[in-house]
C-alpha cells in the first residue's frame, strides 16, 4: 500500500512533523459530505451581492455589445492601422487565466501532490469559465460577427475551407479542443461528486442530479475505469494547454509586427498564462471560503502552497519577459529594438512600468511567510498581480500599432473607447456570474477526493507511528469510523 | 478533396512563391503579372491619384472627425516627409510618396487571414474577397505597409446621400460595416481588358489599360503594366533600375534608383519606386 | 438455481478487505468470486487487486483516437487545402507543413480526449440504472460488497459477513 511517493511522505513529515496540517486528519466523512452539500444550499449574503454586481456588469458588457453589432467596430475606438486593441488584449488574458486550472488538476495529479485535491475543482471551473469568456471575446473583435462559422471547418457545396494556414484557425481549433476537453474532465472527475448530491437531494434537484450523474454507483469496475480515464485525458491535458497558449502566442510571433516577432513568446505566454492563473486561483480561493464556509478545506497551508507556486512562477515569467527585453535590445532587428524604446518611452510608458512593477516586484511580497498567511493582503495581491498580467496582454497589443514598422503609423495615438472598456467589464462580469452559478449548483470541492486525501493520509500517519500494528487510535481517528 | 489527387499532385501543392518561370507568357493563365514603376522624382504630392481612386472604386469620404480618428479610407494615400533639413523654407524640405497596396507575391496578408478572404490570383494580385471577409483584421495587423483599410462604419448609409449613390462606379460594390478592403489595381478594369483581349485571341496590350491612379497621374509618375511581357514600358523600367521580381534582395550598382519598401521583410512587392534625385548638395 | 443479491456494509475497509480475501479462499458451491462488486466512496485500487484480474480497456481506444484524429486530421486538412486549386497564399506552398502539424497535433489530442471518454461509458457501463440494492450509506463513507451468488450459498456467506462485523446485510428480499 506505500508506494514510493507515500514513502517519501513519509520522510517529508517526519521531518515537519511540527508543521500545520493540510487538512484535519480526523474529520469525519459524512461530515465532509454534509459541508460541502451546504455549499449548494444557504451560502453567506456576500455571494449574491458577487452575483447581482456581476450579472448587472455583464448587462453592461451586452448593451455595449448590442450598440457595436449595430453601429459598426467604430464605436470601439479603433482605426487603421490601430486595428486590434484591448478585445484582442482581454482574449488573451482570459485564456491565460484557463491555464492554472489544468495545472492544479492534470500536472498536480500526476506529479501526487494531494493538496491540490480540496481547492482544483473550482479551479478546473475556472479553466472552463475563464475559456468561454475568451471565446466570446474573438466574437466581439469580430468586424462581422454573424458570419462567425467561416472559420469553421464545415463541408459546404462551394467547397471553401476556412484558411488552416492561419493561427486565427489554429487559435479555434486549440480553443475549441481545449474547452471541450476541459469541461469533459471537469464533468468526469465530477461525477461521483453528483452520485453524492444524487443520493442527498430532493424533488427536482434529485432528478437533476440523477440525470448527471449517469447512475454511478462506486463500483470496482466503474472506479477502474474512471482511474484509467482521469489519468489519461489529465495527461493529454497538459501537453493541450501548453499548446493552446503558444498557438495564441503564435498569433503574434509569425507577424512581422515589431515586438511581436519574437521566438520566446510561446514560452512567455505559457509563464504568464500559469502565472495570472494562479493569481485568479488565490482570489477565488480567499472568496470561495469565505462565501461558502469552506474554511475546513480551504485551509491556510493550502493557500500558502499556492502562493508559493504563484511565486516560483512570478520568477518564471519576470525571467522569460527579461529574455525578451535583452533579445530585443542585443538583437539586430531595429524595428522591434524601437518598438521596445517606444514601449517604454512613449504614450503607453506609464501603464508599461507599472505592468513590469505589478508583475516582477510585487510577487516579492509573497515570499514573506506572514504576508503569505494573511488573508486580506493576498486578496489585495492577488488582484494587483492579475491587474499587472492584464497589463501585460494591453501592452504586447496596443504599442506595437503606434509604433510599427512603416513611419505612416508613427503618429496615431489611439485611447480605448467607452464600448471597448465596457464590454471588459462585462466580461469579467460574465465570468465571475458563470463561475458563482456553478459553486451554487455544483460541489466546488471534490468530495470524494477531500475523503482519499485524509484516507491516504492518515495511512501514511499510520504508517510512520507504528508499521506493522494497526493502532486503533488512529484508525478511528483516520475517518474511518463515520 | 480526395487522398488521389492530394498524391498525384503533392509537389505542385509543396511549391513555393515567388518562383522563376512562375509567370510565361506562353503558359496559359500565367501571361500576365500587374506591376507598377513610381517615379518619386516625378511625383508632386498632388493628390490627384488619391482622389481618382475616391471616384474610381467607390470609395467613402468619412469626414472631418473620424478622419482624425484614423477611420480614414483612402486605399491610395500620400504621404509626406519632412527629412530635408531647408533653412529658409521648410517647405521646400517636404518628399512625397504615394502609397496603395504592394501587391506583394508573398503577401504577409494572405497567410494569416482566418477564412481565407485574401489570397493570391494567377495575374499576380493580392485579391481581396469582400463577402467571405468576417473581419478578423489580422491582416492588416500583419501588413507591414498598413496599406489595408477596415469598414469600421457603415459608410453605404452614411457617405453618400442622395443624390450622390448616383455617382457610383457601377462596376464596383460599396463595402458594408465590418470588412477589409484595400487597393486592387483596379481589378475591375484589367479583368475587363483582359477578357475583351481574349476575346480577340490576342494579350492585353501595353498601356490598353491603367488603373485610376495612374490615369489620373498629371506627370505621369506612375507606370503600370504587364511585367510578364518583357517589351511592355514597366517591364523595362524595372530592368533598367535592376529590380527583379523573383529576388529579396538585389544586386545592384548605385546609379540606379530604383527600390521596393521594406524588402528585407521578403513580402516581394509589385510597386518599385524611385527614389528622388536629391538637391542637397548645392 | 435460482441467483440472488446481497450487500454488505462494512465502516472498516480492513475488514471488507479481509472479508473479500476469506470469501475467495472458501470455495463456496454456487459462488464465483467474480460475481463479487465493490461499492465504495473513494478509489480503492488495492482491495480492488483482491477480486481478481478485472482488466480496463479504456487505453486502447485512447490508443485508436489519438491515431484516427492524427491521421485522419491531416488527411482532412491537407486534402481541403489541396482543393484551393492555384490558390496560394504568402508564396507559401498549398500545403505547408508546419502549420499543418499544428492543427493535426489539436486533432490528435481532440480525438484522443473524446474517444477515451467514449470508452470510459462503455467500459464503466453509464449511464446505467442504479442497482435495486444500492444505498447511499456508500457515496458516503461505508464501503459495500455487492454478491450475487446462489440462494443455497447465500447463509454461509452472510454469515462470514457477520463475522467480518458488516454493518448492515440487505438481501434481496428484505427490500
């Protein structure tokens, strides 16, 4: 029953011994059953202010949307050459921001590190979530939005496809792929959590869940198969979502757009995908368990761990974005060398330095342990690091048509209009209602493996305490007993 | 769309362009390559082109406020630069250049856009498909002239008020909201010479058809024709400037001036320009 | 003979696990240790080892998607591109390669995502109905021993389930 990574547990608490725990060893299953399904029930005030805030924000976006369907992208502000502005800038935001939730779920999962197991859920509801919301935002750049499915690979009796040379093509495809995918392994991995509800609600919610949760029952062959499964897409996962975002990375990196035709973007993208993420993941978490009492689970060792992860991949990203800074400036290409001096010393200087302070200084903060564990600053934190990478994707888009390789570009000073501002509202609106429906109707902490989690590891307690004799203490205390 | 001809003509699909011997005047659909020669010597900044364009190809005058929000949608414009240092009067400093699309051979347009609205013709132009155009923009992202021009209005309704939907080329479309659109050589002109010259079971003969521009031109600046032949008038400049189409980057002594925009990026543009014999000296 | 259920509950996983273990030893007449079904809350692969080689199949169809989407997603995107006849784009070749190998990578994932999924229905066998002796005592925290065996073996093994302190025994006909 011990096996290698169980082992080494072992060893890792043996020599923190002393440390907090995850999660509380001793708490008993049913009672897990019965706090997270309260979570689908009564949740504080606070959830519906989110909900009403959001819903009301994301009627904003729509009549915003309503008002460019009608009038024309003019409304938007933007102009030749300044075609593409901050929809093309929040798209890649929000798709970064998927990423982090296939890091908690598929990477975490294989590499065994079960802290991961109370807090990936609403995280794999994110990737979901925040990937819809991109979705929607190549609808909105769109000049012509109804005739959309062009892009599609449809047969027609033209025989006209759409052109697979494109990385708009690649972008639908990788996007199409990694939302399905995505939302499939949030609905697998779900469904012993909904045979839960299944078997704990009533009237239409019974049928409701009935209907989700195919007739699992936990049998042998059913858990087989499901292990099988997980694993499986959770490894196709991975390689999915780094190509996602070095597809979208590609976007910019095969035009000859100075600033953009950069080699290091894909990985560059991946960091800072990985990285606002994992801002987001903090938000969410300091908000999730405060609305829905989820202190038990969400506990503050988990956060900690989360925050140094955002931490190592703060470094990451400040790393590759150096990278990019002293390619260009040792470089031999004089447009993107200017492109680099205008980012920085022109219109848009003020919003570049603060991203580079946002993105690179303030994850400092986190490496003090008393910042870490402190709840207020790391919502102030996390929210000021997803300000940043915000930043981040508004400066690789905008900049570069003020200052692109042919001099006529040179003088056009273009600012966002009211609409484009309005609609990115909306859709931070649009996510956060989605999301919050979802914590309401679905478990967003996975019961089941909340239970493996004090399983395994009472088990390994077990095992360091006395090896060979079952001590019967522990093996009521180990969540056994009900 | 079958694995047969997908094998039967695999090299032919894995061809790269440009290539010599892509255009032959004896090779059927090959015999022409619309070109341009633009002398700057020549050129005064007039403006002329430009608004020949505007009557030519239906071409929507936006007004004062979004021509300052950069709306603007002249698919032939003028540019003017201020690089000659004049004491007495810096007006006399001013250079002219007209710019439209290159026409490149290997444009960046084409590759990028999403539908495939943009893609290359047999004469050599970067053909521009209104209806299959969802308006992505990533083409004029990816073009290194910005010579390409978004509807971000719905100029049908609001730029010509009646009576002037009277004015129209009936030969060209007005453009709705939300499409692309930039210079075409006047598509609809050599598409015309063109078939009248088949009917006659002959080639379109030098100078028997000009775009607007160059017809419009006062001081004949702009020399337009079918480089493929290699008697017509622009085939010729472009030998005696050195300027071969198939190269990126050419070889040439410096008594020639002439050069295409931004080479070293490999698009293979169609327009050569000229540069402008330059008073500095004295 | 007539064949009939029975479920067993236990809290203890220890004791289910060795009340598997001794009902395989025992040989019973009418009784087949592969009509024995775990039900549990949790992923037990090791008391699942207990009742014998059930294998899964789910990779080979894994295996089959991510193939079919590879091969056949290049097959679609070359062959359509090929229908753009004289079409070229960017002095690109037709077909070029490279961002030909972007797409059928995502189709190679695409494919290798849903098939696997598809053979996770097939293989779980869901959606299904619900066992008539299921209880919800097992999405929470007790395990239970779904057996189907003979009506003549059925005493003897309630009561090696009563020995391993089953918490609840429910027969068919007791719902």
């Amino acid at each position: 029953m011990i096996n290698t990574f169980e082992e080494r547990d072992v060893a890792v608490e043996k020599r923190f011994i002393h440390k907090e725990k995850d999660i509380r060893e001793d708490i008993a299953w049913a009672q897990i059953n019965k706090d997270v399904l309260k979570s689908l029930e009564r949740p504080r005030m606070l959830f519906w202010v989110i909900f009403i805030a959001s819903l009301a924000l994301f009627m904003v976006g729509v009549s915003c949307e309503i008002y460019q369907y009608q009038t024309g992208m003019g409304v938007a502000n933007l102009d030749n050459p300044h075609v593409w502005g901050l929809y093309i800038g929040t798209f890649i935001f929000w798709i970064g921001m998927s990423h982090s939730g296939t890091l908690l779920s598929a990477i975490l999962h294989i590499m065994h590190a079960d802290w991961r197991k109370p807090i990936y859920r609403f995280a794999e509801a994110m990737t979901t979530f925040s990937l819809m919301t991109a979705g929607l935002f190549v609808m909105v750049h769109l000049g012509r939005v109804w005739q959309f499915y062009y892009v599609v690979a449809y047969p027609n009796e033209r025989w006209t496809w759409p052109n697979f040379q494109s990385p708009l093509v690649w972008d639908a495809t990788a996007i199409f792929t990694y939302l399905t995918s995505s939302m499939i392994f949030l609905y697998i991995g779900m469904i012993p959590d909904l045979a839960i509800c299944r078997d704990n609600a009533t009237g239409f919610r019974k049928s409701f869940y009935t209907f989700l949760s195919l007739g699992w029952m936990g049998t042998d062959r059913q858990w087989a198969n499901f292990r099988v499964t997980y694993l499986t897409v959770a490894c196709f996962l991975i390689p999915l979502a780094v190509s996602v975002h070095s597809i979208v990375a590609t976007d910019f990196a095969v035009s000859q757009q100075p600033g953009w035709h950069i080699t290091s973007f894909p990985p560059y993208f991946v960091a800072g995908a990985l990285y606002s993420g994992c801002a987001a993941i903090i938000t969410l978490f300091i908000v999730l368990r405060y609305v829905f009492r989820f202190e038990e689970y969400m506990t503050m060792p988990i956060l900690e761990k989360t925050a140094k992860l955002t931490f190592a991949i703060a470094m990451v990203w400040t790393y590759l974005n150096l990278v990019e800074y002293s390619s260009t400036w040792y470089g031999d290409d004089m447009y993107a060398k200017q492109a680099l001096i205008y980012r920085a010393t022109g219109d848009f200087a003020p919003y570049w330095w603060m991203m580079n302070f946002l993105g690179s200084v303030v994850p400092f903060t986190l490496a003090f342990k008393r910042i870490r564990n402190n709840i207020p600053a790391m919502l102030v934190i996390s929210i000021l690091l997803n300000v940043g990478m915000w930043l981040e994707r508004w400066m690789i888009v905008s900049p570069t048509f003020a200052n692109g390789i042919y001099p006529w570009t040179w003088d056009h000073d273009q600012w966002p209009s009211l609409v484009q501002w309005g609609i990115v509202a909306g859709s931070f609106g649009w996510f956060n209602m989605l999301f919050m429906l979802f914590c309401k109707i679905f478990p967003s902490v996975s019961m089941y493996e909340v239970k493996e989690m004090v399983y395994h590891r009472s088990l390994v307690r077990k095992g360091t305490e006395d090896a060979t004799q079952i001590n019967p203490e522990l093996a009521v205390e180990g969540g056994i007993a009900s | 769309m079958s694995i047969t001809n997908l094998l039967n003509n695999w090299s032919f699909y894995r061809n790269k362009r440009p290539y010599r011997g892509q255009y032959d005047l004896n090779k059927e659909y090959s015999e022409y390559k619309w070109a341009m020669a633009l002398d700057l010597d020549i050129c005064t900044g007039c403006n002329a082109c430009t608004t020949a364009c505007y009557a030519e190809n239906n071409l929507p005058v936006v007004g004062k406020k979004r021509f300052h929000h950069g709306q603007v949608m002249h698919w032939i414009r003028i540019e003017r630069y201020w690089d000659e240092k004049m004491v007495d009067f810096p007006e006399q400093g001013a250079s002219f250049l007209p710019m439209m699309c290159q026409q490149c051979e290997a444009a960046p347009c084409e590759t990028v856009c999403p539908v495939g609205a943009t893609s290359h013709t047999n004469d050599g132009l970067n053909s521009q498909n209104y209806h299959r155009c969802i308006g992505s923009r990533y083409c004029s992202a990816n073009c290194p002239y910005k010579v390409r021009y978004f509807n971000f209005w719905n100029y049908p309704s609001t730029a010509w008020p009646a009576p002037l939907p009277d004015q129209l080329n009936p030969d060209v479309t007005v453009r709705t909201k939300g499409i692309m659109e930039k210079c075409t050589f006047c598509v609809q002109r050599l598409n015309e010479a063109k078939s009248r010259a088949r009917t006659e079971y002959r080639l379109v003969r030098d100078g028997e058809v000009v775009p607007a521009c160059v017809q419009a031109c006062p001081t004949s600046a702009i020399t337009f024709g079918n480089i493929v032949d290699p008697n017509s008038k622009v085939a010729k400049m472009w030998k005696n400037q050195q300027v071969d189409l198939y190269k990126d980057l050419q070889e040439k002594d410096n008594t020639v001036r002439g050069y295409r925009i931004l080479e070293d990026l490999r698009p293979f543009p169609s327009v050569m320009y000229m540069e402008r014999i330059r008073d500095t000296e004295a | 003979m007539s064949k009939s259920h029975m479920l067993a509950l236990f809290t203890d996983f220890d004791e289910a696990s060795n009340a598997i273990r001794e009902l395989k030893a025992s040989n019973l007449e009418g009784f087949n240790i592969k009509d024995v079904t775990l039900k549990s809350p949790i992923e037990h692969p090791e008391i699942e080892e207990l009742l014998g080689k059930r294998p899964v199949y789910v990779q080979f169809f894994t295996l089959f998607g991510a193939i079919f989407g590879g091969l056949g997603g290049f097959t679609f995107i070359s062959s359509s591109q090929a229908t753009f006849l004289l079409q070229p784009k960017g002095g690109k070749p037709v077909i070029p390669i490279p961002p030909d190998m972007v797409l059928t990578y995502e189709l190679f994932i695409l494919f290798g995502v849903y098939i696997t999924v598809l053979g996770f229905f097939i293989g779980a066998k869901l959606p299904m109905k619900r066992h008539k002796l299921y209880n919800a005592r097992v999405s929470e925290d007790q395990i239970g021993i779904l057996i189907k065996a003979d009506d003549t073996a059925m005493p003897a093994i309630k009561d090696l389930m009563t020995r391993h302190k089953a918490l609840e025994i429910i027969g068919e006909g007791s719902k």
